[in-house]
C-alpha cells in the first residue's frame, strides 16, 4: 500500500498524543462484553487489515511493501500517520489501496476503521460471552463469517490459490472437501486461514457445526 499509513490525523483531526507513542508497549485492552457502539481491533480491525493488506507480497512481515507491516498490532502502529482514509477512498486507480487489482474494501469495511481511529485506535477486543452453534445456518452465520474473513482474498476473478469463497457454491465445495474446517481450525491438515492470524474459537465451532450438518445452504 503505497502511501498508505495507519492514522488519519489530516482527515479526521485526530491527535494521537493521548495515545501509546510507543505502540509495541499499548496494552490490550480486554472487555468481558462487547459494546456494540465500540469497533474493537481484535475483533474487526485485524482481520481486516490481515485479508487486505497483510498479505504475501504486499505488507505482512515477510514482505513489508514501503517499509510497512500490517500482521500485528504493534508493527502497524507503531507511529502516527497520515492518509489512511484518503487512499481507502481515492476514485484514483494508481492511488487507491488495495491496488486497483485487488479487491477494494467494502464501505462498511472503511466506516470500521475510520470509527475504529476516531475512538483512538486501541489495541483493544471483546468478548461476545457464550458460543452457541445452535440455530447456525449458511446465510445466517456462516455467509458473514466468510466474508469478514476470507473473501477480501477467496473472490472476484483471481481468488487467491484458485478457491472462490464469495458464493455459497464455492464455499460448499471447500466444506465438502474438508479444507474449510481444516484451514481455519489451523490443525496442519490444510493450509492455515484466514493468513495471519485466526478466528476466534466459536467462530471454527460454528463452521464445524455447519460442516458436520451437511453444509446446506439455509
């Protein structure tokens, strides 16, 4: 991501000197229940940036694109920056991140991070209580997981690794064959997914229930 930098101080006026200068010391902040006013890093800015920008070739940590790692907290924020925004939104192809080949981020996506650094970027996440995988259906439960998670890279034209996931049909495929439950329970019989980091574990027991349901499409 060229250019690309994590705080938007220009476009929000936001000053981070109420925040850690140090980032690699900003602690995590752990909340036993989720405020549905609060976007919280763990839960949705991470899993956000590690499908779009921390990726192979581009700025996970291998890679580092214009000296930028996105795979953890810490190595993306570890100054304050401007222009995140502007290059999320830009109409200009050769200025837009992620690059014009890929897929750009959906604007739910874009208002996450911009609530996200307008609370002050905090290394923070929550805990949604009791995992329950009753009642878990495709269009329910499963369509949303996949598409917060996976299908920024498993979509469009050129799915990474050849595995469409943004259709039931294709998801119906990687369930059958077990690679779905495989790669996200990160068991070592698939190639771990979603890359860089992992779901939470009621979200691989819903998969798993699905899975073990039939993976219908209800």
């Amino acid at each position: 991501m060229n250019k690309l930098v994590l705080v938007a101080v220009s476009v929000f006026g936001l000053s981070l000197s109420s925040c850690y200068k140090d980032k690699s010391k900003a602690p995590l902040i752990q909340e036993s229940s989720c405020d549905p006013a609060t976007v919280y890093y763990q839960n949705t800015i991470k899993p956000i940036l590690a499908s779009s920008c921390a990726k192979a070739g581009c700025h996970d940590a291998d890679t580092k694109q214009s000296g930028y790692d996105f795979s953890t907290y810490e190595s993306a924020f570890d100054a304050s920056r401007e222009e995140l925004m502007e290059v999320l939104t830009t109409s200009d192809p050769e200025k837009r991140m992620p690059p014009a080949y890929d897929t750009p981020l959906a604007e739910e996506k874009i208002a996450q991070i911009n609530t996200w650094i307008s609370q002050g970027a905090k290394n923070n996440e929550c805990s949604s209580g009791s995992c329950s995988t009753d009642g878990v259906t495709y269009s329910g439960t499963i369509a949303s997981i996949i598409s917060a998670n996976c299908a920024s890279c498993h979509s469009g034209s050129t799915p990474s690794g050849g595995v469409s996931l943004d259709s039931y049909s294709g998801v119906k495929v990687q369930a059958d064959n077990g690679k779905l439950y495989n790669a996200v329970a990160q068991n070592g019989q698939a190639s771990p997914m979603p890359k860089g980091y992992k779901l939470s574990n009621c979200d691989i027991s819903k998969i798993k229930a699905w899975v073990d349901g039939g993976a219908v499409n209800n």
